[in-house]
C-alpha cells in the first residue's frame, strides 16, 4: 500500500486556494453556516454538508452548533476559530455514542472548538486533515483514528490541535487524546501526528498495534503520556503548556511558541516558528512577533530611558542593560549610559493601541534562571496613583489625587486603571516597581489587558510588548585600607611596611615626596561604574586625583567590570595632584556602580581618611621657624627623656 504523506495536506491549501481564486467559475461551492453570511445559507452543519459535493468549502460563523456533524468526502470544514466556533456532540454520557464530527475520505476540519461527543474527532476507514483544533469534554477519545474495515488506510494527518481533558464515559476508566489502531484485515494506520498539544488524559497518545508518525507534539501531565510502548518522535516534549484561558490560549513564555516544525511550509501566520497546539501553523494565528494590525501594546521606557535604548538581543552579552546611544543622550538629556543595570523605584511607561479598548490592566514579572527564560510570572502590586487635572468653566484647575491600583474586580487581582483620555500627570505612567523588594536577577516584565467587562484581550505582539532587563541593587565597597610613606622616606618603619596611623601626622621632606594608598573599589557583580581617589585640604581646597578609573577599562570581559580589592597606587604617579602643602588633608575615595533608576546613578559610596601633613626639609627644626638654632636645642633639652609625647 502507498503510504501517504504532507503533500496531501498542501495538496488541500493548494484546492482551497483555487476556490477562492476561481471563483464562480470553478465548479466548487464555498458554502456558509451561520446568520449573516453569504449565500447559499444554512443554519446547521448537516444541512450545509448534506448539499455539498466533493471539493466544496464550507464556512461556519461564530455561535455553538448542536450537532454531530458527518463530513462528505473531500469537503472541507472550516470555523472561525476554537474560541469562536463549536460543535458540540450530543453523546448523553452513559454507554457508547457517536463523534461529535465524524471525517471522510479527503474531508478537512479546522478551526473549531470540538466538544460533547462520545469521541470528538474520529476519522474511521479514512484518510482526512484534523487541523487547529481545540478538543475537550469529549468522552472515550479526543480523537480516535482506526482503520476498521479490511484493506482500510487511515493515514491522516493530524496538526496543530490542542488535545485537552477529554473525560472517560461513565462505566469506563480508558480515555486518550489520540487512540489509532489497524482492527480490520491488511489495513493500515500510520497517522502522522505533528505539533499538537496533548494533555490531561489517562493515556496521552495510544497506538495499539498502529505506526504513527509522531514529532514536535508536547504530551504532557496524561497519566501515561505514551502508551502501548510508544515513544516520543523527534521534536517531541513534555512541558507544562502553560494555558492562560478555557480555550486553551499559550502564555507568551510557554514552551509551545517556536517549538513546532521548523520547516517553512508549517510556519505560522505571523512569519514565525510554528508553535505547537490550536493557535499555531498556517491556519493560526500564532503568539510570535512578525505580524502587526498596528494596535497592541509597547513598553516605551524606564524612567527617563527609551526601550530602544535596551539591549532586547538575548545574545547579546549585554541583554537587559541600557545603552544608550549618542543621539539619544543628546536628544533625551540622559547620561550615555553603558550596560547599565537597574535599580530603585523603575518607572515604567507604556503605551496601547487606540483601538484596543482596554480599560484595565496588570503588569506581570518572570525571573530567569540562569540562561533560562521565565516559566511564571507573578503580577505586580507596588501602588500606582495619578494627579487628576479638570479644567473648570471659569478657567481655573482643580486637581484630584486618583489611586489606579492595584485592584481586584470580578476576583481578577492587581488590575490597574488605564489613563487614556482627559488630564492626567503622567499619562502614559503603568508601573513604579520597587525593585529593592526583589533580589538582583534578569527579569522579563509583559502585560495582560482588560476591556471594561474584565474579558482578557489578545492583542497582537510585538518586540516591545514585553521587556526583559537585569536589576541589580547591591551596593559597592569603597575602602582606603592604609596609607604609608615611601620606603626612601626617613619615616619609613620597616616593621609596619611604613603604614601611616589613622588621623596621624604625615612628615614629608619635600612637596613631591611619594604616599603609597591601598584601596578597595568594586562592585560584588561586575557593575563597576568608576571610582575616584582624590585629596582635599584646608577649606574646601581641592589638591588634585591620586588614582580615577572608570567603565569600560583596557581590560575586561563585557559587561563585567568588579573593580579592585587592595591595590596599592603612588601618589608620585598621579598626574593632576596638587604638590603637598602644610595642611590638614582629606583623602577621598568615591566608587560608582552603573545602576540607574532611568533617571541617573544611584548607587555609591564614599570613604574619606583624614591626616596632618608637616613638610621638613630640616627635622631638627623643631620650632618650625625655617632653621635650626639654639631655641631647637632648648625644646630638645627640655623635653628630653619625656615618654608622654603622643596624646
């Protein structure tokens, strides 16, 4: 027997395509189910498929059909999408029934929500295309595939449909999403079941005695996945969907999206990767980000930052960090921030479409682990008001204080009011994050919107519709450890390598005599902006820097800069220091991490030491009156053998 394979199924977009090109001159109907439609009309299902002919196309509107539906051979059956269309079987629960839609030889179904029946889908002694589908609450099977009668070929293909928590009949305890056998003689079934999602059953996938062709499914949380010592195809997972909804709609971070077959005739409407279950292939709608109808939703910018300005390229060493361009400091009057993590209080801004409706939303945040994108996102709650501004008749303003959010409404939580229309302080303002409540980490931050009967809205994606950044709040260590004279000093000790104690009194012979400093400037993950180690003396009188290095330096991996940790450096080498004066000096040093809160720097730290620093070119002057004489000689008679000289 000849095994029949993929073309077929193009074979049938192929004959779709030409109905819709030929027009009335093709000898094809496109028949249409449903009020409002064109005609020929039909109210039922039956009706519509007892008039069709092989080759005809008919069309169901939106609404819930009654029906066990039975295909004409080479019909196709399509909805208007599993959130829109059902067929909903008539099986009463107890004993055995029939399909809710029972295929044909070359029939096609797509795009229904398929429930009630005593199986869902059944393609009995045929081969036909089971496509975008959503099957639930049927009982026995979600799909069955059996090549009965002697000689039969049940070869169908079976792609893109979301499989989900069909029940057993009363009486019974078997149930599974796909069951497929050959019962008949020399028949055959060796279906190929492709990109589907396939969950909640006692048995996942069941082929008793038949070959299927399995790949890029993910069957997952059945009791058995596999049954009857089936394995898994290529491409094949078993990872939690992630459903957001009833209709079984994919989060944005589920392991479904791009994870179907990579092959260019099965992408998804949207240009990308097929995604596996209902909503992907050629016939979904897809969750990637390659199409636009211009409304959705965008994050705009972090504070003061353009998204744009936010390395969104996961490949990128610096993905999450700011940098921002020349032309966007200019324009924005920003630092020119470079791998800049964040941190603080992040205002977050964002925009809708103005078509959208949305009257509420929710702000939700995923942490990565590792090189892993977010498996949960958790939404947030920091509080959001506005200052309301009205325009009285008499020219004047008045102002109210309004609270946006959180709020739960209908037992949905963390919803905010969506500013759109009137005075507002910060209009386009959705979020203040608190990200001090968060440890440091890579995070994605995406949305849910709202209409104003709280029904969830799925709006097109885009690249900015969700946002990933690092935060990092850790603050940075800045230590002058010591302060020691030069070996060729006359003060230098040996035994304390010339260290200098705290609030002392340097003795320096000359005004470029050198100081040693050691010092500590680093940031514990690598987020080092730049430190500065300088002297002041007298009031307020500025000697210069000892030793400044700033991101990113000579050396270094991006975008990871820890600083130092005990370096020592010379004031001799210093290039913009002041030459020592008799004075009380303060050494400063100052470290800076490049964490922002989009509107500047806010992380840092300072350590001073402070010293007295006595020239003498002649030590023995001890009165400090620029010789030495006899009044030298008297203080040192006086005080001889005194052993209080040091406070």
């Amino acid at each position: 027997m000849k095994t029949k394979h993929f073309n077929f199924y193009l074979g049938i977009l192929a004959i779709l395509a030409s109905v819709f090109l030929l027009g009335t001159e093709t000898l094809a109907a496109i028949r249409t189910v449903g009020s409002g439609g064109a005609a020929p009309n039909y109210t039922t299902i039956a009706s519509a498929m007892a008039a069709a002919s092989s080759g005809d196309t008919i069309q169901v509107l939106p609404g819930t059909y009654y029906e066990d539906v039975v295909l004409t051979p080479q019909v196709l059956l399509f909805g208007s999408g599993p959130e829109q269309t059902t067929i909903h079987g008539t099986y009463s629960g107890t004993g055995s029934g029939s399909p809710a839609v029972l295929m044909a030889e070359g029939s096609m179904i797509s795009g229904f929500r398929v429930t009630g029946g005593f199986v869902g889908i059944s393609s009995w002694d045929c081969t036909s295309i089971i496509a975008n589908n959503v099957v639930t609450a049927n009982y026995h099977m979600g799909v069955s595939l059996i090549a009965d009668a002697d000689y039969s070929v049940v070869n169908s293909l079976v792609i893109n449909n979301t499989i989900a928590d069909n029940i057993p009949a009363s009486g019974s305890e078997f149930c599974a999403g796909i069951y497929t056998e050959p019962q008949g003689a020399y028949t055959e079934a060796s279906p190929i079941i492709m990109n589907n999602v396939i969950t909640g059953h006692k048995f996942g996938i069941s082929p008793y005695l038949a070959t299927p062709k399995l790949s890029y499914n993910n069957i997952w949380d059945n009791w058995e996945n596999y049954g009857y010592s089936s394995v898994p195809g290529p491409g094949d997972i078993s990872e939690n969907p992630q459903y957001t909804d009833s209709n079984y709609h994919l989060a944005l971070t589920s392991p479904c999206i791009d994870a179907g077959n990579p092959g260019p005739q099965y992408i998804d409407q949207d240009g990308t990767v097929n995604d596996i279950g209902a909503y992907g292939g050629v016939a979904g709608p897809g969750y990637g980000d390659g199409f636009h109808t211009g409304s959705g939703f965008i994050f705009t910018s972090v504070g003061k930052i353009p998204t744009s300005e936010i390395t969104q390229d996961d490949g990128d060493p610096s993905f999450g960090l700011a940098n921002v361009s020349d032309k966007a400091a200019a324009i924005f009057r920003i630092p020119k921030y470079k791998d800049s993590p964040f941190g603080g209080n992040l205002w977050l801004h964002g925009l809708f479409g103005q078509s959208d409706n949305v009257a509420y939303y929710q702000i939700l945040v995923g942490e990565w682990v590792g090189r892993n994108k977010p498996t949960t996102y958790v939404p947030l709650n920091d509080p959001l008001g506005k200052v309301r501004y009205t325009i009285n008749p008499d020219g004047t303003v008045s102002h109210q204080y309004v609270n946006l959010g959180p709020k739960e409404i209908s037992g949905i939580p963390s919803l905010y009011q969506l500013t759109t229309s009137g005075f507002w302080s910060h209009i386009d303002l959705r979020m203040i994050w608190n990200t001090r409540l968060w440890p440091n980490g890579k995070y994605t931050l995406v949305y849910r919107a709202y209409n104003g009967y709280l029904n969830r809205l799925r709006l097109p994606a885009n690249d900015l519709d969700h946002l990933t950044i690092i935060v990092d709040n850790s603050p940075v260590d800045a230590q002058i450890h010591h302060v020691k004279y030069d070996p060729s000093s006359p003060f230098y000790d040996p035994g304390s390598d010339g260290e200098i104690p705290e609030c002392g009194m340097i003795y320096l012979t000359h005004d470029q005599e050198n100081l040693r400093f050691t010092i500590t400037a680093r940031h514990p993950n690598g987020y080092l902006k730049n430190y500065v180690l300088d002297a002041l003396y007298g009031k307020n009188k500025y000697a210069g820097v000892i030793k400044s290095a700033a991101y990113p330096p000579a050396f270094y991996k991006p975008p990871f800069w820890y600083g130092i940790q005990e370096a020592q450096y010379n004031s001799a080498d210093a290039t913009s220091l002041d030459p020592w004066r008799r004075c009380a000096y303060q050494f400063r040093l100052r470290v800076y991490s490049r964490t922002t809160d989009g509107y500047h720097y806010i992380i840092s730290k300072e350590f001073n030491d402070h010293y007295f620093l006595e020239l003498k070119q002649c030590l023995a002057d001890l009165d400090n009156d620029g010789d030495v004489d006899g009044d030298d000689l008297n203080r040192m008679a006086d005080e001889f053998g005194s052993a209080a000289c040091m406070p």
